[in-house]
C-alpha cells in the first residue's frame, strides 16, 4: 500500500508540474462541467437538438470568456454578459435574411469587440460573448419566432455556466495560489531528480540528460512568474505577497546555481571527482583520488537528502528526522563544514547549503514551520536572517505611471482596426465560397489577431491553425462515421474535444485547433448538415480567413516583427540596467532597495521577448540567419538576466546578513556594465551611441591589488565576482550579433543590428 501511495504522489506531482497550479485541467473541466449541466438541463425541459447544439455552445462561451481572477468580479461580468448574449442572438435573428445590413453590423460588432480590450478582463470577456454569441446565431441558422426559445436556452447555458464556475469547479484565487505553490514545490524536486542524474549519468547520457535539465529549469521559472502573477489576489496583504514572492525568487535562483554549478563541476571534474564511483574503483586509487571519490558520494548523498526536503515540503511533515538533514545541509554555509574536494565540488556543497536555506525560507513564508526547537546554531542564524528580511518588507511603492499611447497607437485601437479590415476581406471572399458558411473565414480572421501583436505572430498563428484545421477535417470525417445517429455519443465526443481543446490551448495552437474541428464535425452531424464537403469548405474558408488576416496586418497599420522585437529588445536591456546597477550599488554599501521586483519586472521582460521571437525562429521562418542571430541573442540575454538575478540575490541579504559584506571596489566593475548596456540600448533604440563597449581587464582585476583578500573572503565575495564576469562577458557577446560598435581590436566581429 506504501509503495502504491508513493507511485501515485510521484505521477500526481509530474501531472502537476506539467500542469502548474492545474490551471489547464480546471479550465477544462470547468467548461466541459458547464456544457453537462446545460445538456442535462435543456433536455430534460425537452429543447430541439438544434437548441441543444446552441446551449452547449453559449455555456461554452460564457465559462471560458471569463478570466478575470476575484470571485466578485466573474461574478458582475457573468451577470453583465447574460443581457449582452440576449442582444447578440437577437440581432443575429433579425439580421440573418438581410445580408448586407448583417454583414456591415458584423464588421462593426467585431470592430467594437476587439477594442473593448482596452477595458481590461471584463471588455474583453464581454466582446468576446457578443461576438461568439452572434456567431452562434448563425452557426444555428436562429430567427425571429424562435427567439422565445433561444432566450430560455441561452438564460439556461448562463445558469449552467455560474453554477459550474462558483459550486462544481470553484476557483478563488486563493486555491489557484495554493496549487501553483504545490507545483512550484514539485517542479523544484523535479529538477533537483534531474541534477543527480546529471551527477550520475555516464558520458554518452549526458546530452539527454541536458536536455531534461534546461526542460525542467524553464518549467520551474514558468511557475515562478505564474506564482508572482497571482500573489495579489491570493495572499491576506501586500507584506505577504511580497514575502512570498522573495521566497520563491530565493529558491528558484538556489535550485537554478545548484545546477550550474553541478554541471561546472562536472565539466572539470569529470574522471577524478564525479565518476570514481564505480564498484572496485578504489583499490589502487591515490589518495587524492580517494577524496574525491569521498568527496563525490558525499555530494549525491546529500543532493537525495535535498531533494527529501522539497518532497516533504508540506506542512504536516514534523519529527526530527527533516530539521536533522535540514540542519546538516545547512551547515555548508559555513566554510569549516564543507569536506575536503576540489574548489568546483565545494562550490556544489555550498550551493546545497544555500538551497537547504532557500527551502527553509519558503516553508516559512508558507507554513510557518514551528521547529525551532531542534535548530543548530547555523539554523537558527538563517531563521533571523529571514526574520530581518521580513521586517524589512513595506508596502509596495507605486509604480510610475507609463506614458500610455493614444488614437491609433493604441494597440486596441489598430488591432480594431486591422481584424475589422481583414474580417471585411472574409466576409466578401466567404461569400464566393459559401453563402451559408462564409462566416468560418471571418471566425478564423478574428481568431488570429488574438493575443498576437505583429505582423509575424499573426503569419504563424494563421499557419498553425490551418495545420490544425486540416487534421481536425480527417478526424472530424473519422467520427462523424462511427457516430451515425446517436445523439448522445457525439454529445459525449464533443465534451471529449472540449477538454482536449482548452487543455491543450495553452501549448499549442495547432492541436486545439485540431479539437475544434473535430468537435465542428460532431456538430454538424447532430445538426444534420454533416458532409465531407462541409468539411472541406471548413478547410478553404480557414485558409481564406487566415489569408485575409495576414493581408490586414500587413497593409493596414502594420508592425513589423523587427520593430516589435526590437522595442522588446530595449526593455529587457532597460530592465537589466535596473537589477544590475540597484545589486552593484547595494553590495558596494547603497541603500537597500526592493531588488525581487526589479527581478520580476526582468523575467517578464525576457517573456515578451521570447514571445516576440517566436515568429523569427519558428521552423517555416526562411531566413535562417535571422532565426539563428534571434536565438543566440535570447541565449545571451538568458544568461545575463541569471547572473543578474543571482546578483540580486546576493545583494538581498546584505542588509540582514553576518556573512555578507559590502565592498565599495565593486562600484566600479558595476559601471563598466551598465556602460555597456547602455549603449547597446541607444543602439537598439537607432540612437548614436555615445562611446564603444569597454572590455579588457577582468572584473577580479579591476578591484586593484586588494583582489586576492576579496577572492580569499570566502564564497560569498567569489561568487559575486563570477557573477559579475560573466555579466560582462555576456554584454560584450551581446553587442557583437546586435552590430554594437566595439573597440578597435573588437570591431571586426560586429554583425548586424536587430534581433530580427
């Protein structure tokens, strides 16, 4: 029963941490509980398969169309949405015989739908209803004497949506935080499985074994930025959130150098230190050799002992069997408890410490772990380390408002205009196609300006849904077979393509888009308009929709991904300057500013970028230089916001540490840096740069002949120092593919200036 249980445990926390916070399983069962509900509830008032059909879809709609994250607020914008779904079927009833005032309002609706985004979570839900809803009316071709009827099932699907939202599937922002920290948790023990392994693997494993390393490090940071995200509405205060949020960035970063610094170790250490494990390997071993073989039991043994504690990382786990491995591991932050090594293993001791202290400092903010009792001195010194922290923690200061662009700078405003053009385009091509069926190519026009921001984005998102479309048509002919004329089974299949379609949206386009086909067959064969050249059409108006997308984002207030990527290029480099210069100034004796935030605000900067790119570097992208020189500049800037984030680190626990010291000399490295990002800055920005990228001297050397006592303080002042080497070796990198002039003996190697 013991060895099913922790079967069971080990798969949930691998469904949990490819899922964070479940937050795809409950929108998929929210929605597909709501469609139930209005089925169960419409038949058994005794509606036509028809309005069967119409009140799955409107349930659908109102459950998914919702994303705001207060329970009070889903609340208001489900009420405000019933009166705008009324207005949308019964204009779409009035107009369905006039085609060209039906075609003019459409335009309009959409124009008015996708500028509501403007208006935050609830503009947007609420265009969303009014445009879906519409599309249902002629998706079952409704009129005006069964509007009656229409009215009781779209009230009914509401209902149904409300109940399935707030009593089957609840979801309060305090639960989403609860199960992001539980994923959190299980993508951290996931990625410490993943380092052993890299500890362990043999050469010709240790590529794949990579490959598992980064996977599960970029899923961590995912449920890192997806916890900050929520912890507003999820924690009591602001105090809290931001305790908790420097928790997180405390143990991500840990969890993250742990990993760098094994795979360093194992890099120059590979025959003597790591792989003398091997049965019968001692006997003629030096006793050099012996240590490190010591030295390298010592480390696995004490990577499983970690990975105990973030498995246990709950709070009904209490005795003193975890405050003793706890302890232990935290007695690595002291120099005279590491064991005899190589500096690059002992490097790998100390970063266990400090992650033993990062774990101990999340299980705090979370639970208050009451186990003091059982502290050695080391334990306790970390408890009053975060206990200084925690004091230090004030309220939120608030942000500078940006300077929001106006008319048609807005981004709502031209994307209004842009699908509004594109979906004119679809309406006229649509009707040569079908007169019954054009409203596919707009469907399709509309849903490619979704959450895309240039040109590119648009290219691939059209691209992806065609590919989807296309497979959907060959299972949608598949089911529609074996279904035939039982009702209830394609009911069934099409709750089966609703999950699979909002389980999957989040990962690939493609795929849901697959699932929606699929379920759009099912339908027709409840409706009885099912054939292969329905299919088909689906599949010429999908093309036809995405063409008339992509000529809209081209010639009607276009942005170019250069020009997006580029923008987005100059805030990370912005935001990197931040955490750079506040760290630098921080550990070089400043004040203390709030270095997790600006930490945050970098993250989320590399987000966008990465988003921005996705069109440069996607497969079908022709220019291959192009999507290589992207891909190398996002690497760079990944590794620059690691140091950076390290060094934030760092700089956080000078104010309440007695290990950690300020170094006035580290002002000067600091300059260098930010020196050089911002010219690459005003290069990025099509600005003279002011001078060229200084590089030269290493930073170790630049803090004059006191360099040797800094190095020698201990791992602390190393660990800075490396930090801010590769810092600058970075943004010297940078600035060759992004073309940033360099000095004399440098400029040889500049290249070109955009990402794109």
């Amino acid at each position: 029963m013991a060895v099913a249980r922790r079967t069971a445990k080990s798969v949930w926390d691998r469904f949990s941490a490819s899922d964070p916070g479940l937050l795809r399983l409950m929108a998929g069962l929210r929605t597909v509980g709501a469609i139930l509900l209005a089925l169960a509830v419409l038949a058994l008032v005794g509606t036509s398969v028809t309005h069967l059909v119409a009140g799955a879809m409107t349930a659908m709609v109102a459950t998914f169309a919702i994303q705001e994250k207060e329970v009070r607020g889903q609340a208001i914008t489900l009420a405000l949405g019933l009166p705008v779904a009324l207005a949308a079927i019964s204009l779409g009833a009035l107009l369905n015989s006039r085609v060209i005032a039906g075609d003019i309002f459409f335009v309009m609706l959409i124009f008015g739908a996708v500028y509501s985004r403007r208006f935050g979570d609830r503009g947007t839900a609420l265009g969303l209803i009014g445009f879906q809803v519409y599309f249902v009316s002629l998706f079952v071709s409704a009129s005006v004497p069964a509007l009656p009827e229409l009215f009781l099932t779209l009230t009914i699907a509401f209902a149904c949506s409300a109940v399935a939202r707030f009593a089957l599937v609840p979801e309060t922002p305090e639960r989403t935080l609860a199960r992001l920290r539980e994923a959190f948790r299980a993508r951290l023990a996931q990625l410490v499985a993943h380092q052993i392994e890299l500890l362990d693997a043999d050469a010709g494993d240790v590529d794949a074994v990579l490959v598992d390393l980064r996977r599960s490090t970029a899923r961590l940071h995912e449920a890192a930025l997806m916890i900050q995200g929520r912890l507003e509405e999820g924690t009591r205060d602001a105090s809290a959130a931001a305790l908790l949020q420097r928790r997180v960035a405390d143990a991500e970063i840990a969890a993250e150098r742990l990993g760098v610094l094994l795979l360093n170790a194992r890099s120059a250490e590979r025959v003597e230190t790591l792989t003398l494990h091997l049965p019968n390997a001692s006997a003629a071993m030096p006793a050099r050799a012996r240590i490190a073989q010591d030295a390298g039991s010592a480390l696995r043994r004490d990577l499983r002992a970690l990975l105990l504690l973030m498995v246990r990382l709950v709070p009904d786990d209490r005795g003193t069997a975890l405050p003793y491995v706890r302890n232990r591991l935290l007695g690595y932050r002291e120099e005279q408890g590491l064991p005899q090594g190589s500096p690059a293993v002992q490097d790998c001791f100390r970063a266990v410490g400090e992650a033993a202290r990062a774990i101990l400092g999340l299980r705090l903010a979370v639970d208050a772990a009451q186990d003091e009792e059982y502290d050695t001195p080391e334990a306790a010194r970390s408890r009053e380390e975060f206990e200084a922290e925690e004091i230090s923690i004030s309220g939120e200061a608030a942000a500078a408002a940006e300077e929001e662009p106006t008319g048609l700078r807005r981004p709502t405003t031209r994307a209004a205009v842009q699908v509004s053009v594109g979906s004119a385009l679809a309406i006229v091509g649509g009707e040569f196609l079908s007169t019954q069926r054009w409203y596919w190519a707009v469907l399709t026009c509309w849903v490619v300006f979704l959450n895309t921001a240039s040109t590119g984005e648009i290219l691939v998102k059209g691209y992806r849904r065609l590919v989807g479309t296309v497979l959907g048509v060959v299972a949608g002919v598949a089911l529609a077979g074996a279904v035939g004329n039982h009702t209830w089974i394609a009911f069934a299949l099409v709750l089966l393509c609703v999950f699979g379609m909002f389980f999957t949206a989040p990962l690939s386009y493609a795929l849901m888009s697959f699932f929606v086909t699929a379920m759009l067959g099912l339908l027709y064969t409840l409706l009885n308009t099912y054939s292969l050249d329905v299919l088909v059409l689906r599949v010429e108006e999908t093309a036809l929709g995405a063409a008339c997308g992509i000529i809209a984002a081209v010639l009607v207030l276009p942005v170019r991904t250069s020009h997006r990527t580029d923008e987005e290029l100059g805030t990370v480099l912005a935001r990197l300057r931040d955490v750079v210069s506040a760290a630098v100034a921080q550990l070089s004796g400043g004040p203390a500013v709030d270095l997790v935030d600006l930490a945050r605000d970098l993250d989320t900067a590399l987000d966008d970028l990465r988003s921005s790119t996705k069109p440069l570097t996607h497969p079908i992208a022709p220019l291959r230089a192009r999507r290589q020189n992207a891909r190398y500049v996002v690497a760079l800037l990944e590794t620059c916001a690691y140091h950076a984030r390290s060094l934030a680190a760092t700089a956080e626990l000078v104010p309440s540490s007695k290990s950690v010291a300020a170094d006035a000399r580290l002002a000067l490295a600091g300059r260098r840096i930010t020196h050089n990002i911002d010219l690459i800055a005003a290069h990025v920005r099509d600005e003279e740069p002011d001078g060229e990228i200084e590089s030269g001297a290493s930073i170790a050397s630049m803090l004059d002949s006191g360099r040797h006592e800094v190095l020698r303080t201990g791992s602390v002042a190393f660990r800075v120092l490396r930090h801010l080497q590769r810092l600058d070796e970075g943004i010297v990198g940078l600035a060759r593919p992004l073309g940033v002039p360099l000095a004399a003996r440098e400029e040889k190697a500049a290249g070109t200036r955009s990402v794109g």
